[in-house]
C-alpha cells in the first residue's frame, strides 16, 4: 500500500498521520462491520511530551509487536551476556536495533534505516535525560512539559525527512534548506 503521494514537493508530518491513521479507521470501521473488534493504532501521538510516550501512542500495534518479540526477548537474551553488564550499553543497543528495525520494517533502504536510527537514537537521549531528571528529584511544570511536547514534535517532525526521502542526498538537501544554507 502507498500512503499519498510522497514525490510531490509539498510532504508534511500532518500528511503522513493523516494519512496512516485514516486508512486505520477505515480497516477498524470494516472489522467493525464485520464483527471484528480491532485495536486502536494511534492515540494523540503529536500532544506526547516525549518521544516514548509518542511511541506507545504511534503504530501501536507494530510497536507493541517489535517489543514483544524483538526487544524483550533480545533483552533476557543479553542480559546474561557481556553487553548486558552495562544496562546503558544494553538499552542503548536495544533501542537503535529496535528503531532500526521498525524503519527497515517500511522498506529497504539507507533513509528508512536512518529514520529508524534517528528514533532509536533520540529514545536512548529522552530515556538518559529522564533518568537524570528523576535523579534530581525534578518534576515537569505546565511550562516543562508543553516545552517537551514542542521539542518531540519537532524532533519527530524532522525524523520525516529521512522517511520522506528516496535517498540520503535528497534527505541533505533537504535539511540545508531548512538550516538555510540551500
């Protein structure tokens, strides 16, 4: 299935949920009619304040599948191994093949495989800077936490970039435009 039509110059990460999550509701309303109570795929993924809470919101059958039978059971598995003394080498590993494999998961190619890197390796920054934050014994205010939700939305929104892309050079040329230096 090809969700819109991506070659067009005008792409958003408005299109792409949209898009998603219509073709989601559609297959619910039809297992609906049918008698078939399917699960709900997306809930409010853009109003999350960090980029695990996106995550469980996001795909949330595809999310909950790859940890299911990718993460936890690659977790007990390393656990017992050298990388596996380390808890932030192991999660570190975990979430970027995690990532990585969710974007291979949508296609073969270095973009998807970025996007997917690019998502595995800010769940690793989000999840450090949370445990550093619980250390301080910091909790987030209205102001924090709206902060976070904009920096989440924009971190995920720049993510699309390399999901949108044909290829790396494009996925370049695209971010130099948007620093302004294209």
């Amino acid at each position: 299935i090809v969700f819109g039509d991506w070659s067009s110059d005008v792409c958003s990460s408005d299109l792409i949920y949209l898009d998603f999550s219509g073709y989601t509701d559609i297959a619910i309303g039809l297992g609906y009619f049918w008698g078939i109570k399917l699960p709900e795929n997306f809930d409010k993924p853009y109003l999350k304040s960090n980029l695990t809470k996106f995550w469980d919101s996001w795909h949330i059958t595809l999310s909950q599948w790859i940890r299911a039978y990718y993460f936890n059971p690659v977790n007990r598995s390393l656990r017992k191994t050298k990388i596996g003394k380390s808890p932030t080498i192991l999660l570190f590993f975990l979430q970027s093949t995690t990532m990585l494999l969710i974007g291979l998961w949508h296609g073969f190619t270095w973009t998807f495989a970025i996007w997917g890197l690019w998502h595995g390796i800010g769940l690793f920054v989000q999840n450090r800077w949370s445990t550093w934050m619980k250390k301080k014994d910091r909790t987030s205010g209205k102001t924090e936490t709206f902060l976070s939700t904009v920096l989440t939305f924009v971190y995920v929104s720049l993510g699309w970039v390399w999901f949108l892309s044909p290829t790396v050079p494009e996925a370049m040329i695209i971010f130099q435009k948007l620093l302004g230096l294209g």
